[in-house]
C-alpha cells in the first residue's frame, strides 16, 4: 500500500518551499478538512486521499476560502498553468508548519445539528471499512446514548476487508449481515475519507441514497419550514414530493460537488443531497459531510418513534426507481441519440440539466454518460408503479446493449 504519510510530508514540504504556511492538522476526513478551512479562515484546504479506491492509488481535494471547491471553471486549470509555468510562489521565504487538532471543535459542530437531550438509546451498527470514519465516531460516542456494534473499524491503508466502498452490491453484505445479528435498530457505512455514508435498515436492507435524501429534507425543513432544499435530476419525483408536501421549495441541480456547492450558495438551500450519497449543509459551509447525515438520522428515528423500514417503505411504493444502472458502451453519443429518439415522442417534458431526462405522466428517466470512462448511467422511476418502472426500465436497456 501507499504510503500517505510519506504524501503528506512531501505535499506540506512542496507548500513551505512555495513561502505557504500550513495548518497541519493531521489524520482526518475530508469533511475535517472543509471544516478546519473555513472555521479557521484559511485560504484554502487540501485532503490527502485516494477516497474510495483501491491502496496504490492516491489523489489531492482541493478547496479554497470558506471551503468553495475548486475544479476546472474555479481554479484547477489554473494550477496546473502554474505548475507548468514553474511559477511556484516565493520561494526566497520557507513557509511554517502549525500542527492544530481540530476535531474537538469539529466534534461539536456536527454534534450540533441534534439536539442531544432528545436521543434515545439505539443500536447502530458501524462499518467504517477501514478507512477514516472509526476515528471520528470515537470522538463522538460518549456524548451519544446509542451502543454501536464497530466491524472493520480500524484504520488500514491496506484495506484487508477490500476497497471501503459500500457502491459496491458485494460489500454490502458484511453490514447488513451485522445488523441482523446485532438485532440493531440501523445499520451506517462509509468510504474511506467517510465524505459519503450509507444506510441499512433494521432487516439489514439497504437503501438506496434516493429516498435517504427525501427523509434528510423533511428532517430540515421540519426545523426551517419554507426552506430551500437542492436535490440532483436523476431521480426527483420522491424528493420533489416530499419537499413541497413539508412546505419547502426543491431546486434542482447537476450532479457534482461543485456544482451541488455553488447552486446551494446561490438559493441559500438549507440542505442538498445526491443519490450518490452525498450530503450537504448550509451551516457547514455548504460542504458535504457523512458524519452529519447520520446524526440527523437517527435524531429522525427518535422522534418520529418509527424504524427507518417504516419510514421508506412507504416512500417506495409511492415512487419505485431502478437505482443506478451503468452501462459500458462502445458508441456513447449514438447510445443516448437512439434512445431519445425513441422515446422523446409522446413525453410531457425535457430536460438536459444533467445528461437526458424525459418525463411522462407515470414515469420518467435520466440517461447520463460518464465523464471519465466509456459508459452510461439510467435511472427509472414510476408513480406508484412497480411493473411499468421495471418494463420501461428493460426497454431503455435493451436498446443500449445494442451498442455495447
């Protein structure tokens, strides 16, 4: 495995000899580091992480002030120019290292969006597939009145129980396998740099990021009525309903960090989340988090007093989806024009926000390519339908195998 030690000595080694000073502060998620950034004021923030891929990979996440992102429309272009200039700062000043733990206040952010005196005892089971997250639910257990059952907890850059992604249908299992050994009440996973989490109901089911979204947005706008609630165009219905029916006002948004962040900002959205499993709130500048999610979660669970199988099941029959399915095509723009010529006809709306959405009144998908591989991703969902998602659902991907 790689050593991300020796990659963050040399990533804070290149900065000092650039004249920055640097915040070192430690092992952390990548939620830690959008905190430090801009609790702390600085100028920007850099995560040392592969996230969810394998040990001999590794990568850099980037963020500016007050924790923006930065991609290639907000600066990453223009890094790579400097780096390609060999314009690296001033180099005739050493920058400074400050070690600063930043956890504790960290700790008491997160730990804010519940109200403490109102939880009640649960048990959660816990997989944080050794990456980052057991050390930040350390930090968190004793001021919870939950028992948590703790499996791949420790820290492993090796990753011995495999790749801690729980996108993955085959990882899954060990989780779901816990909680009903466990008799838990809720089951959560995270990847590695844990910017992302994952739940399981009470029979150990997974359930897919599209109708935790839903539930996190009536959480919200249970404590800010009328607010604002950013959601992406994969699959909408659910959320959409969800969000008006509590009497806050959805805003839909292309897939991405960035783009999630700067729509957020921009209509002052209280809470967005992906299906991917990528929450974001207000309060922590925007920024996603897998920490609060959970939190939030299970303060839902406790004061509605109804398991978390009750509280989508319903959820479910009103709105089935397919959940993304990707497909490895070797025509990607002839695959998406075969499929909206057949099926554009006789909808009742359009969209090109994120890739292909067409609606009709009982159903409707969202047909997106990849950015980085060969590939198309379909989601379909219904009202309150089952058969008809899973037959259109069959009829868009038989038409895509054709290009295969």
């Amino acid at each position: 495995a790689r050593d991300i030690s020796a990659d963050i000595a040399r990533q804070i080694r290149g900065l000092n000899d650039a004249g920055v000073d640097v915040v070192d502060i430690g092992l952390c998620g990548t939620e830690c580091v959008y905190f430090a950034t801009f609790s702390l004021g600085l100028d920007g923030g850099v995560m040392v992480t592969a996230s969810h891929n394998p040990p001999d990979y590794n990568g850099l996440k980037f963020v500016r002030e007050q924790s923006r992102p930065v991609s290639a429309d907000t600066g990453l272009l223009d890094i790579r120019r400097l780096a390609e200039a060999g314009e690296f700062g001033n180099t005739a000043v050493r920058g400074t290292i400050v070690p600063f733990d930043i956890m504790p206040s960290w700790r008491d952010h997160v730990l804010g969006y519940v109200d403490l005196d109102k939880l009640k005892p649960l048990s959660i089971v816990c997989n944080a597939g050794n990456g980052g997250a057991g050390i930040a639910l350390d930090l968190l257990e004793d001021r919870l009145p939950y028992r948590f059952t703790k499996i791949q907890h420790e820290a492993d850059g090796t990753f011995p129980n495999g790749v801690p992604n729980p996108m993955i249908v085959e990882n899954r299992e060990v989780t779901a396998r816990s909680v009903r050994l466990a008799r838990a009440d809720l089951g959560v996973a995270w990847d590695g740099d844990y910017d992302r989490c994952f739940f399981f109901d009470e029979d150990g089911r997974f359930i897919d990021g599209y109708y935790i979204v839903g539930l996190l947005a009536t959480a919200f706008l249970e404590r800010e009525p009328g607010a604002k609630i950013v959601h992406d165009p994969k699959l909408t219905w659910n959320i959409q309903h969800l969000v008006r029916a509590h009497g806050g006002r959805p805003v839909q948004c292309k897939s991405g960090h960035a783009f999630m962040k700067d729509c957020m900002r921009k209509a002052d959205a209280a809470y967005g989340g992906e299906t991917s499993s990528h929450h974001y709130f207000r309060d922590f500048a925007y920024c996603d988090s897998g920490m609060i999610p959970w939190l939030v979660m299970t303060q839902h669970l406790c004061r509605t007093g109804k398991s978390l199988s009750m509280l989508v099941n319903e959820r479910m029959r009103m709105f089935p989806s397919s959940g993304e399915i990707n497909r490895t095509i070797r025509d990607v723009p002839g695959a998406i024009a075969a499929v909206r010529q057949q099926f554009v006809p006789g909808s009742v709306n359009i969209e090109t926000v994120d890739g292909l959405s067409v609606e009709y009144p009982r159903w409707r998908f969202n047909l997106r390519s990849s950015n980085t591989e060969p590939l198309v991703r379909l989601n379909v969902e219904s009202r309150g339908d089952l058969g008809l998602m899973q037959e259109r659902t069959g009829e868009i991907l038989a038409l895509l195998d054709q290009f295969t």
